[in-house]
C-alpha cells in the first residue's frame, strides 16, 4: 500500500516566486510524483487560493488551511514542510508527536541553534525520520568532485572552501556540501566576523551581507568561507584543495563549467564533464526525495538526514555567534539562539537601507 504524503505550506503559484516565496512545495510534488509508492493526499496553507491552486495541479483531494487539523484527520506517513525557517521548529515537532513517519523539510533547519536541536531531538524520540532539502549531494557535478576526492586525485584534503550571497538560506548548501566532502566530520571550532548594513531579508530571515570565517573540523581539514562582498576571495561554490592539487565546482572563471581539477604543479585546468548538470537542478530534488523516501521503506538512512545537517547548521551560527563573542568558538556553540538577530536587536548592527540612514 502506497504511503501518504501532505504538505504543510503551499506558497504562491511557482510562476510568482520571489525571495518572500519560491513555492518549494511545487519542486516536491514533483518528486513525489515520480515515486510509485507514495500518494499525494493532502495539502496546507494560510491562503486558501494558494492550496486550491496546488490542490488541483498535482490531484490533491484534501485541503486545509490549519496543519493541525491536517494532521489530525488525514494521519499522512510523510510530510513535506515547505514554510519559512522561523515555522520550521514548531511544524516539525508538531508532526513528530502527530507520529509521521517521514519529515522532508525545506532548508536551512530553524531559525535557532537551539532550534534545530530540538527539532532533531523531538524526531529521535518519536522515532521520526526528519530530512532536509540538501539536494546538491545528489548532483553529477557534486557527486564526481566526491569520487575524485576519494580516489586520491588531489591527494589528501586540507581545505575546503567556499562562496555565495549568505551563509544561511543560500549558503545552508555550502555548509552542507563541505560535511559531504568531509565525510559528515563535525566542526571543532569557529573563528568568524560578518557585515550587516544593510537589510537583506529573506524568507523572513536576517541574512548578512558578508561574511569571512574559518573553520576547523574534527579531522584536521580547514573551512575557509567568504560571502556578499567577500565571495570573489573562493571566487566559485566549492574549492577542495588537497595536497596534491586542487578541484573547483561552480568557478567564476570564464569557460570553467561546472567542474574542472587541476594537479599540484600543473598550470592547466581539466574541465570535466559532468553530462550537462550544473550547481541546480529539479532532478536533484526528485533524486534527494526518492532517496529519502527509500530510507524511510526500507530503514536505512538518506543522506538528506538531520544527523548530517545539524553539523553544517552548528557552522552557520557558530560564525554569527564568533562575531557576536568577537572571539573563535568551539562547536556545538553554547548559545541556543540566533547570533545575528541579537546583534539587530540590540543595535551592534543597523542593517537599515542606505537612504534610511542618511536621512537618520
């Protein structure tokens, strides 16, 4: 008998996404429809225009604008909750206790260190799996820079870079694909200072506008972070640098693609080809989802597993909270909240627009 599946947060039409609402609902529907052993049977947003629309595209016969009823009346076997990191914590500990099995829950975890832990612990207890959209593990590019990081084409690692616009919606990926190189190694501590003039808003989540952090790990290998501002200094999405050589995904660099590699003592890159796949891509998400659900049926493990990326979600305030103390921070952090709100709220950062300020 197929399992149920329900979502907890529609969002708008995909058509009208923007940074309030990219309808992430949509991409897991998606992948669910590709599985023969799931059924879409139920949905949930605040908008009752916006889950009539989901509803009918994907052949959703039950619509709810409470999740708890949702819960309650359909008892669905996996849940997809696509709302904003703020809402994360209570949904998810919600569905828990409701018993659903499986948890498939968009990036990054909670809006709180604090958060996050308590969202994995209530799933442990429950006996929960609780997954996150992390797709990038899945991606040919991401996938080969693994295979030749393990054959010993670099050497061994010693670095791990990495670049983008925040450390916290579009960075939570960095974060994550550094534990995947890295062999899930937890961090060990943090040394982090960030920029926040002004306001950069996502999602209804503070984002700063850049970022330069260090980060040691368990095994020896460094972290090395720079993002807004500061992103030019990887200058691509992930740098592995071994002692033999070097791998680039995402690079800036003219004519690079995707993937290239490049041996210690050598002047030329080696462009790979990774048979069309880039940094993104909707069969990433339809392939982290089938493996979820996989480890759910068959109780294994998926590498979307909370396990994995509460490591990557202690990194990312470990460097708001490093910035905050202005001091390195060893890893779990002792702080239970969220570094960089605090330092909106009490006025250490006034990430007010520019205008706003001269004017002030």
């Amino acid at each position: 008998m197929a399992k149920t599946v329900a979502f907890i947060g529609t969002g708008r039409k995909a058509e009208k996404a923007s940074l309030s609402g990219y309808a992430m609902a949509y991409t897991h529907a998606q992948g669910y429809e590709a599985l023969d052993d799931v059924e879409m049977v139920a949905a949930c947003d605040l908008v009752q225009e916006n889950v009539d629309a989901f509803a009918e595209r994907w052949g959703i016969g039950q619509t709810f604008e409470d999740y708890h009823e949702m819960l309650a009346q359909v008892q669905p076997d996996i849940v997809s909750i696509c709302t904003w990191p703020h809402l994360h914590e209570q949904m998810t500990i919600d569905c828990a206790r409701a018993g659903v099995g499986l948890i498939y829950c968009e990036k990054p975890m909670a809006d709180t260190i604090g958060g996050a832990r308590r969202m994995l612990q209530a799933c442990d207890e429950a006996g929960t799996m609780l997954c996150f959209n992390h797709q990038r593990r899945y991606g040919a590019p991401f996938r080969m820079a693994k295979e030749m990081l393990d054959a010993g084409r670099i050497g061994k690692l010693q670095r791990i870079e990495w670049g983008g616009s925040n450390i916290y919606d579009y960075g939570s990926h960095n974060f994550d694909m550094a534990q995947y190189f890295n062999d899930e190694t937890p961090p060990e501590w943090i040394m982090a200072q960030v920029d926040y003039h002004t306001e950069s808003y996502w999602f209804g989540a503070h984002n700063e506008n850049a970022c330069l952090g260090l980060i040691a790990y368990e095994n020896g290998v460094f972290g090395l972070v720079a993002t807004g501002d500061m992103q030019g200094v990887v200058a691509c999405h992930n740098k592995l640098v071994g002692s033999d050589g070097v791998i680039e995904l995402g690079s800036a660099a003219e004519g690079a693609g995707a993937l290239r590699v490049r041996s210690a003592g050598e002047s030329e890159w080696e462009r790979i080809d990774t048979d069309g796949e880039g940094m993104h891509a909707q069969e990433y998400i339809n392939r982290a989802i089938a493996d979820s659900v996989n480890a759910f049926l068959t109780g294994g493990r998926s590498m979307m597993d909370a396990h994995n990326a509460i490591h990557g979600t202690e990194a990312i305030f470990g460097c708001w909270e490093s910035a905050r103390l202005r001091a390195r921070v060893d890893v779990p952090i002792e702080a239970e909240d969220n570094a960089l709100n605090a330092m909106v709220e009490d006025a250490q950062l006034d990430p007010r627009p520019e205008a706003a300020k001269e004017t002030s």
